[in-house]
C-alpha cells in the first residue's frame, strides 16, 4: 500500500478578522470619470428645456395620409352552384375519415381488452 502524503497545515490568516482583513481599508477609485467633473444641470423655467418642433423647409414633400383612398372590398356571400356541391362533398369526406379513424381507435381498444386464455 502506497504511503499517505503529509496533511497541508493551515496558512496563518494576515490578521484576525479572517477574509475581512484582507480587504483595503479604502474604496477603490470610481472607473469612470469623477463626477465633481460632470456638466451641471442648467437652472431654468421648464418651458425652455423643452424640445420646439423644427421649421419644415419649403422643398419638403407633402406628408402622405396612413388613410386607405379605395373602397373596401365587398362581402363574397354565400356559395352557390357547384362550389356549394364541392364543398358538401368534400365536407363529408372529412367527417367519413374522422369516424373511421375513430372507429379504429375504438375497435383496437375494444380488442386488446378481450381476455386471453
């Protein structure tokens, strides 16, 4: 059997306030730019800090209306002639394959709770 390696002792801690005494006493500087140096707000009545819509120069086009100009289009009505005969027969061949499938379902289920010897 291979021999143990001797257990790692403990490093004295710096001081004894364990991970806290690490730390600087100070903060750390700011990353950005100080702020004693930012721009100071200018004091004034609101109205003035707000934004005034600019002047539209005289070779600007018109502004376009969102409005549609053309009429909206008529209601289809109902269905008639052969479109109503192709639509009764393709509607029932959708439910004729619902049932079957099922009615499959059905007949399966009913089969497999059948007992067998």
């Amino acid at each position: 059997m291979p021999e143990k390696a001797p257990k790692a002792k403990a490093k004295p801690r710096a001081n004894g306030n364990g991970v806290l005494g690490a730390l600087p006493n100070t903060r750390p500087d700011r990353l950005g730019a100080p702020r004693h140096s930012a721009p100071k707000p200018r004091r004034g009545p609101a109205p003035q800090r707000i934004a005034k819509p600019r002047a539209v120069r005289s070779a600007a086009p018109e502004l376009v209306s969102h409005r549609r100009t053309d009429p909206p289009p008529k209601p289809l009505g109902a269905p008639k002639g052969t479109e109503l005969v192709t639509t009764a027969i393709l509607a029932t061949g959708e439910l004729a394959q619902i049932g079957l499938t099922v009615g499959g379902q059905v007949l399966k289920r009913t089969i497999s709770r059948i007992p067998r010897p």
